[in-house]
C-alpha cells in the first residue's frame, strides 16, 4: 500500500504514477488524507485505465485502484 | 483527464470578474488581485517597510483565507496539518515574494496582466513556465519537503486566527496600521466590499483547488489539465472584461505598475514558478491550504511577507516604468541589489532542490 498521508498535490500522484511505471500493478491501495488527493489521484488512476473506489477510513481515505 | 472541470472554470470566472470589479470600484489598474502586492501591502501597514507608496491593510487577503478556512470547515476538509520542512517553506516563501516583487505581481497577477494586454507578462510567463519545468525536473527526481502530521486545531488555525485579528484591529483601531496617501497603496475598492468579494473567492478557490502554478505543473507531470482551466478562464474573463470596458492596452511600454526590464522580469518569475512547484503551490494557493488548517502554508505565508519588506528594506522590488516632464519614457527595472537577490535566489533555490531530491535508483 501506498500511504501518501501526509502529503499534498502533487506528491501523492507522483507516488501512485512511480508505482504504476515501475511495476503496472492490477490492484493498488493508496492512503490518502485530504479530499484533493482523493481527486487528483482517482483522476490519474481513471486515466490509466483504473477503477477506483475510495472508503472513508477515520480522517483519512483508502483508494483502491484496480484494473 | 480529458473530463472538463466546471468548478475549476467557475471559479476561474470569479476570479476574473471580482479583478475586474475590484479594479473598476479603485483597486490599482491590472491589480484588481495581486497576493504578491497585496502581502507587500500589508507588510507595510503594520510597519515592516518604510516604502510610504505601497503600505494598506488589503482586506483582500484576509477574506481569502477566511474564506478558504470557513468552506473547508462547513464541507468538514479543514484538516490541521504540520512538520513539513517549515523553515525550508518559510525561506522559499521570502524568495519567492522577492522574484514577485521583481516583476511586479504574483502569478495570478500576470494573468491579469496578459489579460490586460501587458506584454511584459508574456515574458514573465515565459519564465514562470520555465521556472516550473525546473522545479518539475526535480519532482521527477524525487524532491520532497517530507510529510506532514496531524496537528492540534488551534496550531492549524494561526492563519485564520491572524487574519480575523487584522480584520478587528483594522476595524477598530484603523490609525495603528500605516495607510498610503499616493501611489498603489492608496488606491484601493472599498474596504468591505473588497473583504465580502475575497471571502466568496476564498471559499471557491478552496473548493476548486485553484492554483496558478498546479496547472502547468500538473500537464508536465501527468499531462493533466483540469487546473489549467482555472488559469485560461481568469485570462478569458479579464480580457473579455477589459475589451468591453475600454482598459486593454496591447504593448510592452509604461504600461500599469510594470516595467519592460525584460531580462529581470523572465528571471523574476523563473523564481516564482521554481519555487512554487517546490513549494506545491502558488501564493494564492499558500492562503487557502493556510486557511484550511496547513501550517505550513501559514509558515510559507509569513515568509512571503518577510519577503515582501525586505523587498522594499533594501531596494530589491521593481520599480515601473513612468513618464517623465517631457512625456519621455523613463524605463524601470531593478537595481543591483534586485539583480544580486534574484541571482541568490536562484542558488538558493538550486541548493534547497538538490538536497531534498533522493536519487533514486528504481528500475524503470
């Protein structure tokens, strides 16, 4: 899992699009904790061909990226 | 990412027409919102410079980040956050203000400018785009000012609490604060209306994530565009406004609080884009994530203003290009000390870059 909390735009995309150049997983989770990067990186997930669905998880969020 | 984002383009608008509005109703021309000037402004109200010309409690300020902090409090987005690199932040916010001041004008500013028909802003827009180019090469190597944690909500509401302090003083006992009587600092909207304008503009640029600097940013690193909307809607808006109302006046020559000291402005702005990609987002965008509970937002914009009176304290701000008795035009610019802090800005900026970026030696 890739925990990006703590960081703002664009760090968290930067992380998931490191993850998908490296590896092109099927599934990832990313933890987020904040609503922009909930947005920007469901956006990047969309465009690189993801489902993703995010689960609220305390002050946080759980994105699942899946293909 | 091909989705169009309304909201981003709705604010965009907003920002555009309150420019417009604001400018109509005494703001300084092509200034209608400018954070550079404005914090400059401010930094001369409560007496961090002397520069008689540019001192006022700009309520434009404070009602954006009041704005930004009552939306994410009302759609439960204010988060209270803080620890990353807070002193890195603050010494990237100074330089950042004095590359502003250099070209006279945030980034949001220039847009206003090029919608005004400044030709000087095209030059710093080349600098601002190649500023972000740098600062994205160094993302792309791995740069980070780490992460931030959870904080107490009285830590992450310095900034809101600072800036209702402000306002109540500035309502209450105006006389303390330094008010120009000549040049931009006394030319100003209304103090409530320009105040009722910013706080709806706060609260849509928090909503929209608006940012001057994320949509270039984000169309190098992820060939995203959705912030760039917001930045071609401000433009589109301010010319459309300035055509109808008679205010677009295409050339590079004396035009409203500028000067065509070409190499300076390209170099001014490299510095505001640099540092704003490092420092993940432009001066507005420091107010509103400082107005939903970032502190070190907050931390930044303090820096910023230390920037701006130092700017002004030894002589580094641009100074515009004017007219003189024979109605010959005398060109602005900077003075050495302007040139010497540019340059230092840019080692300084070069130096911070290189030692937050971890090589990283992931296979591709």
């Amino acid at each position: 899992m890739i925990d990006a909390r703590g960081y703002v735009c664009p760090m968290p995309v930067i992380l998931v699009q490191k993850e998908v150049k490296a590896h092109a997983p099927q599934t990832m989770e990313v933890m987020v904790d904040n609503s922009c990067s909930v947005e920007n990186v469901t956006r990047f997930g969309s465009s690189q061909g993801y489902q993703v669905s995010v689960k609220p998880q305390g002050q946080d969020f759980l994105l699942t990226l899946s293909k | 990412m091909k989705k169009v984002n309304y909201l981003v383009i709705s604010a965009g608008i907003a920002v555009g027409i309150a420019a417009l509005v604001l400018t109509a109703l005494g703001n300084p021309a092509n200034m209608g919102f400018c954070i550079a000037c404005f914090e400059r402004d401010i930094a001369g109200a409560v007496g961090l410079h002397s520069a008689a010309k540019v001192q006022y409690l700009r309520p434009e300020i404070i009602g954006l980040v009041l704005g930004a902090f009552l939306m994410s409090v009302a759609t439960k987005e204010f988060r209270a956050k803080a620890g990353s690199a807070p002193a890195t932040r603050f010494v990237l916010g100074a330089f950042v203000m004095i590359g502003a001041l250099v070209f006279l004008g945030c980034p949001l500013r220039m847009v206003i400018r090029l919608g005004g028909g400044d030709l000087n802003a095209v030059v710093g827009l080349v600098g601002f785009v190649a500023g972000i180019a740098i600062g994205v090469v160094f993302l792309k190597k791995g740069f980070t000012l780490q992460r931030a944690y959870a904080v107490s909500t009285v830590e992450g509401s310095v900034l809101p609490v600072v800036m209702t302090g402000l306002l109540i003083l500035g309502l209450a006992a105006p006389a303390l604060f330094h008010a120009s009587t000549e040049g931009p600092g006394s030319k100003h909207a209304p103090a409530l209306i320009a105040l009722v304008i910013a706080l709806v503009v706060g609260a849509l640029a928090q909503k929209a994530r608006l940012c001057m600097v994320g949509g270039i940013r984000d169309l190098m690193l992820f060939r995203d565009a959705s912030l760039l909307y917001g930045f071609v809607a401000i433009f589109a808006t301010v010319l459309v406004g300035n055509l109808i109302l008679g205010n677009f006046h295409l050339g590079f020559a004396a035009q409203p609080i500028a000067h065509s000291s070409e190499l300076w402005n390209l170099l001014g702005m490299v510095l505001v884009g640099w540092g704003s990609v490092l420092l993940g987002g432009c001066p507005l965008r420091q107010l509103i994530l400082a107005g939903e509970g970032n502190g070190d937002s907050a931390v930044t914009v303090f820096g910023m203003i230390l920037g701006a009176a130092s700017a002004h304290n030894f002589g580094l701000a641009g100074n515009p290009d004017s007219l003189n008795e024979a109605k010959e035009l005398v060109v602005g610019g900077i003075g050495t000390a302007g040139k010497i802090a540019v340059i230092l800005g840019v080692v300084v900026l070069l130096a911070i870059s290189l030692i937050n970026s971890r090589q990283e030696v992931e296979a591709k």
